[in-house]
C-alpha cells in the first residue's frame, strides 16, 4: 500500500510515494498457519529435550547477525515460544548454525530489547519458510514465568 505525500521546496511542488506497513506485511497469514501445524506436530512428541519449559509467545522480532555486512537489514523471525534462556522462531530466511548475533523484540510489558543470542537449530518446516530456535548468552529474566 502507498500513500500520496506532498512535499513543497522553493523551485517547484513535486509529489512523492511514502510506502506504508499494513498488519498483514507485519504479520502474514502464511505465518499463522505454520505456526499452528509445528502446534499441532508437538502433540505427537512424547519426550522434550529442552532444559528451561518455554511459554508460547507470539511476537514479530528482528535479528543481525554478526557476520551480517553493515548494509545488510536484519532478518525478521516470528516467535513461537520463550523462555528466560532462549525462543523458538519461525523466518523466511536460512539462518546459519552456530552464528551469533543481536535480536530485538517486544517483551510482555511493552518495551522493546535487545539481547545477544546465537542460532542453534533452523530447518525448513515449508517451502521458504523455516523453523528454528536460539540460545540467549545471557539469561532473559523479561521472560521468566512466574
């Protein structure tokens, strides 16, 4: 969607396009429905490996990698599930192993952080999209369930 913007100078009026985000760019539906297959997958999974339990939380996040060139934009994940040492994602992008890097995202009391992470599993889930999870370095107590 764009929006019409007139901006005025000294020599002439001139028009310009100023793009817009709309709820479904911020969230696509292709998203949801991934999303609750992986839901629907765990049932089946009699044994979880994971050490810390996880919260589902829904929440549109950003990640740069380090080994990102600065011109890069940060990659967009789609959180499926938290815990205060790390989260379960959804992306369009590969990410690679072992690679560390920055995420920022909202956490449950409205402000945004941002906290050092490294990526320790992403595998395609559906055609372009893949499904992962990674380690906080450091404890995230913004997301401890009480």
């Amino acid at each position: 969607m764009l929006t019409l913007t007139r901006t005025t100078n000294d020599q002439n009026d001139t028009a310009t396009e100023a793009p817009t985000t709309t709820a479904t760019e911020l969230w696509p539906a292709q998203v949801d429905l991934i999303l609750s297959a992986l839901d629907a997958g765990m049932g089946r999974c009699d044994l979880d490996q994971r050490l810390y339990t996880r919260t589902p939380y829904r929440v549109r996040a950003e990640i740069r990698l380090f080994s990102d060139k600065l011109d890069v934009p940060p990659r967009t994940l789609y959180t499926r599930d938290i815990s205060t040492r790390g989260l379960g994602f959804i992306t369009d992008s590969l990410l690679p192993l072992g690679h560390g890097g920055t995420i920022e995202l909202f956490c449950p009391r409205g402000f945004k952080t941002a906290a050092a992470c490294t990526i320790f599993r992403c595998r395609e889930a559906a055609p372009g999209w893949y499904e992962g999870c990674l380690s906080f370095n450091r404890e995230q107590w913004m997301f401890e369930v009480s």
